[in-house]
C-alpha cells in the first residue's frame, strides 16, 4: 500500500455488529451503511444496548465484523495494515487515564506514538503538531498540569487533543460527553465541531445528547433494530426518523423544535 496517507473518509455498508458468546455468534444490529466525508461531524444515536459503541469498536477494528464491508479512506479495513491504520484512524473510548502523574502536555505527546521510533524519540515536527494541537483544544493554560487534577471536562479535552496529536484523517469518540454537565458538553462538541470543520477530518462519535447533535452534527446514524437511518439532521426529522427512537405512549419528537418531550 505504500508510505502515503489515504483521503477518502469512512464508508461502510451492509454492516452486521454484535458478539461471539460461546454458542453461536450474537448480532446486536444489522444493514448499517453510511458515510463520513472530510469535515463531516457525524453521530450514532439509539437506545440503551442497541450496539452504539459496539459500532464504533467495530469500526476501530477493535472486534470483528459479522457481515457487510467497511472502508477506511478506500481501502477494506482488514487489508490496512495495524501500523498504517494507527495513522489513519484515531480513537477516543470512555476511560480512565491510567496515570494520574501524566501531565497534560506527556498525554497529548502520547498521540505522536505512530509516528516516533522505538525510543519514543519526538522530533521538533513532532513537538510542533502537540503545542499547535494543545493551543487549538484551549489547553495552553493547562499543559504542565497533572492530569489527576483535571476536571471531567477537561480531562475529556486533552483525551480529544492526543487524538488530533495523532494526526489521522478519521476520529472515533465513544460518548464524549459522559459525566459533563450541559455547559462542558457543549463545550467538547463545538469543539468536535471545530476540528471536522477546520481540519477536514471525518469525526463519528456516539451520544445520548440527541438535542446537542440535532444542532452540531452534520449527519446523524440512527441505530435501531434490524435497521438503522442516516441523513442530515433536517433529513431525518422530515423523514420522521427520531420518531422511532422511543416508545410514543411516553415520549414524542416535535419537529417544530426538533426536540423530545415527555408525554402528559
């Protein structure tokens, strides 16, 4: 395949997701197909349990596929090699890190791994993309501090910025927002945002916040049993997509609003 860098974003098509327990293979969801340009910010919405983040590991290469293809920038994910894909594809799960002594500046640096020697040695190309992406995340403040004394919000910003230190056309986030009050989520959104638009990176990130995505996301997947739903925000609400969502006895979309609300 080369040394040069793929541009063609994700597709993926006719993609069954699920697991393999000790009987026989488990499919959580099937038919998912999709895709994500440069500068596009995508999410994948869907109820509890429904395969949001068992998508996005499969997409990461994290665990196999049971059906269907998926493409990343043009080439089959399985015939990318694991040094190659690390510089194409990004990936930001929900964790803890795993040294609190780290500080912010270490952590970002850590995203350059793909592209130093055996030693870790970082060359100033490499020191210039962590200060340049440290600035771009608003963390310039923060880089000598102990990521241990990080608020949630924060810690999840620098997590984002060793992902874009990383430097790979595609970026996969599973629930960014996770324990943020309304404020840091839209925060680390707008940032999300920021990165797709001005970067021209392909950006898919799971969610609950399905309010926040209608406004921010470029394009939104709907996860659902047996089927699934894409389009731009404005697609799906006249398509009556987010209808299907939650039960309508309890729960109704306004597309006035483009917001759900509780039933009286």
């Amino acid at each position: 395949m080369g040394k040069e860098k793929l541009t063609d974003g994700l597709t993926v098509a006719s993609l069954a997701i699920g697991y393999t327990s000790r009987k026989k293979p488990a499919v959580i969801a099937r038919d998912i197909s999709f895709s994500v340009g440069r500068g596009e910010l995508v999410a994948v919405i869907g109820i509890n349990g429904i395969g949001k983040s068992t998508l996005l590991r499969t997409l990461a290469g994290m665990q196999p596929k049971h059906n269907g293809t998926i493409k990343i920038n043009g080439a089959s994910l399985e015939s990318i090699p694991r040094e190659l894909l690390a510089k194409e594809l990004s990936v930001v799960l929900t964790e803890s890190v795993t040294s609190g002594n780290l500080t912010v500046g270490d952590l970002v640096s850590l995203g350059r791994h793909p592209y130093t020697n055996w030693l870790g040695t970082m060359t100033p190309e490499d020191l210039e993309q962590v200060n340049h992406v440290i600035v771009k995340a608003g963390l310039d403040t923060l880089r000598y501090k102990k990521c241990s004394e990080l608020s949630d919000g924060q810690l999840q910003k620098v997590l984002i910025a060793r992902a874009l230190a990383q430097d790979t056309v595609l970026m996969l986030l599973d629930e960014p927002t996770t324990h943020l009050d309304l404020y840091h989520k839209v925060q680390v959104l707008q940032l999300l945002q920021h990165i797709a638009h001005t970067n021209s990176k392909s950006i898919v990130f799971t969610t609950h916040e399905i309010d926040l995505a209608i406004q921010l996301c470029d394009k939104i997947l709907i996860l659902d049993t047996g089927r699934s739903f894409y389009g731009t925000p404005s697609e799906l609400i006249a398509n009556h997509s987010f209808e299907a969502l939650f039960p309508s006895d309890s729960i109704a979309f306004d597309p006035v609003s483009a917001s759900f609300r509780v039933r009286n």
